[in-house]
C-alpha cells in the first residue's frame, strides 16, 4: 500500500524511525468527533427466516476496534440480484456455520449480497449495533472475534470487481458501523490482515483504500493508509519470497530453500510452522478457503520476524538485506516487527 500523503516510508526508513514512531508524535492527527451517519437499511434475522441460534449470543461490553470485509468465495457470482436471493445466501451461510462448523449461528454479524441488499447475520447484532456501546462477538477472525465486527460480501473477488448495488451498499454499511462506534476509517481491514487467507480477495482487498477514503469522507475525517503484513502464496516468487525463506531458515526450517520461488518446501513449512502455533487461519462461508493451506500472511510473519541487526550474517539478516537491496533503502540500528512490515511493503 502506499504511504500516505504527510511522510515517506523510505526516508523514514533511512533515517532510522518507523511509522509507530511518527504516530506516536502525532503525524496522523489527533482523535476528532466523527459525523453521524444514517442507517442504512438492514433486514434482520426474522425477515429472512434465521434458525434460532444453538446457544447463547455473546455480547462483549466494548466497542469493536475493527470492520473487517470478507467475500463468500461460493456459491460464487450470481446474476440474481433480488432480494430473495440475499435472503436465500443468508440461509445457506447459517446452515453450513451451524451444521458443518459445529457454530451457534451465523458467524459474520452481517452479510451484503450482490444486489446490495444487507442482512443481520448473527442474532442480536444489529440490536446491539444500534445501540453503538458494545457488540456482539462473531466466529468470523480466527483468534480476533471480540475485537471485530464482520461483513461478508456475496460472491468471489480474487479477479473480478464487485457489483456497483454490493459496493455502495458495502460503503454505507461500513460508514454506518464506523460512526456508531467511532471507528477510525485506518482500521476498516481486510480478512487477510488477521488471517493466512486471501479474503476477501485480490480485487476487492486492493480497493480497501478507497472504502477507507469513501467512509472518511463520509464521517469528516482524513484517512491514513495502515501499513500491512504483505500475503504470500505458493507460485509466488521474488525478494519478499526470499526473505520470508531466509527467516523460515532461521526457525530451522532448513529444507526450505533460498532461491526466491514459494515451492513445496516453503509451503511445507509455513503450514508447519502455522499447525505448531494452533493458527485455524480461516472462518469463512466458503468450504474453497482449505485450498489455501500454507498460505503466508498476517498471523505467519510475526512469528517469522525476529529483532535483528542487519548484516550480522545469520538467516535473520540475510532476509533483512534482501528487502534492503531491492528497494535501495539504508536500515542502522536493530529491526523491529516495525520495521518488517514497512521493508515489506517498499
């Protein structure tokens, strides 16, 4: 993602600070009043026929601290745009969380089908929603559910766009859930920013900035571009494949070879390293996410990224000049998980 307007990750870099740092001496801007927004129509659970849930809904006594957007991935991108079809999707998704994942009830608090049509996914979230001081905890972000309030979105978008009805009922969904809970537009996420998973898809993950700016916009904020954990796949190649190889290495994974190619070895390694740490990775509608075993992402790299002093000559370091070398930036001192990700995402 590109930095936003105000500083420059690589001059940051090269004089030794990170983005935390600069946060910290107010470059994002202080916190402000946010302007209300209106509610958009959300059918609940009794207008689409919901089953009562298995067991009790739990309702954390705080704010969500993210909006997290997810795509169904199945049963795929279907021309049906009407309003029965969305409560049909809403239907199947409470179906398959319950009978298949052994869940209480739908796991995203609310869904938005390709004809922009919202519904209420688990039971009482949009009561609690509206009240804007607590939330109803999901089963939609492995290890994160009290922190964050999930969407899922109708239909699969690793290579094609959103429908314009999904995107703009998406905006003022989120807007709406951003202002009754006073949620900054930086931490509307993607699925993947949590989660080894490519959700909620290339193309709709890549406009998540224009999501953040389009809610800014509506609440009257400015927006700063969060700074991520880069999603690694098996075909992948290239430095930051290299660098993630050097670091697997270092945690002793030393059948994984250093040559820049996200083979079966690195897969290997990656789904080892994730089993060993209990990391479930995805918790979404689609049974198509268990082809993403091995997948390197948000919850992998902090395991992966050790303080280290570049050009010391262990794996750690060689990882670090490998990042440094393609991008021509000059790194003193001893890297953070800070300063990872921003060598990553140069």
């Amino acid at each position: 993602m590109a930095a936003s307007p105000g500083f420059d990750r690589r001059a940051l870099l090269k004089g030794g600070l990170t983005v935390t740092a600069v946060g910290a001496l107010g470059a994002f801007g202080t916190a402000r009043a946010d302007a209300s927004v209106a509610a958009p129509e959300i059918y609940g659970t009794g207008d689409w026929g919901a089953r009562p849930p298995s067991g009790a809904i739990t309702v954390e006594n705080h704010k969500p601290t993210y909006i997290v957007v997810h795509h169904t991935v199945e049963p795929g991108n279907s021309e049906d745009y009407s309003k029965e079809r969305a409560f049909q999707i809403s239907r199947d998704i409470q179906n398959f969380h319950m009978n298949t994942r052994g869940w209480i009830d739908t796991g995203q608090q609310f869904t938005n089908s390709r004809g922009g049509f919202v519904t209420e996914g688990r039971h009482r979230s949009l009561e609690i929603l509206r009240g804007g001081t607590q939330h109803v905890q999901g089963a939609n972000v492995a290890n994160h559910n009290s922190e964050v309030i999930g969407i899922e979105n109708e239909g699969l978008y690793s290579t094609v766009d959103v429908p314009r009805a999904l995107w703009d009922s998406l905006v003022k969904l989120v807007a709406y859930i951003a202002s009754q809970y006073g949620i900054p537009p930086e931490n509307i996420k993607g699925h993947r920013d949590f989660n080894s998973t490519e959700c909620p898809g290339q193309v709709l993950y890549d406009r998540l900035p224009e999501l953040r700016q389009a809610v800014g916009g509506a609440l009257g904020r400015s927006v700063a571009a969060p700074l991520e954990w880069p999603l690694l796949k098996p075909g992948d190649t290239g430095r930051k494949v290299l660098a993630a190889q050097h670091l697997l290495r270092a945690r002793g994974a030393r059948s994984v070879p250093a040559d820049g190619v996200f083979g079966p070895s690195t897969r290997d390694a990656v789904s080892a390293l994730a089993a060993a740490h209990g990391l479930t990775g995805h918790t979404c509608y689609a049974a198509a996410h268990a082809d993403e075993t091995g997948f390197l992402g948000a919850d992998i790299w902090p395991l992966i990224t050790p303080s280290v002093r570049p050009g010391t000559g262990d794996e750690a370091a060689r990882a670090a000049g490998a990042l440094v070398e393609a991008t021509g930036t000059r790194v003193t001192g001893v890297l953070t998980p800070r300063t990872w990700q921003e060598l990553l995402a140069s």
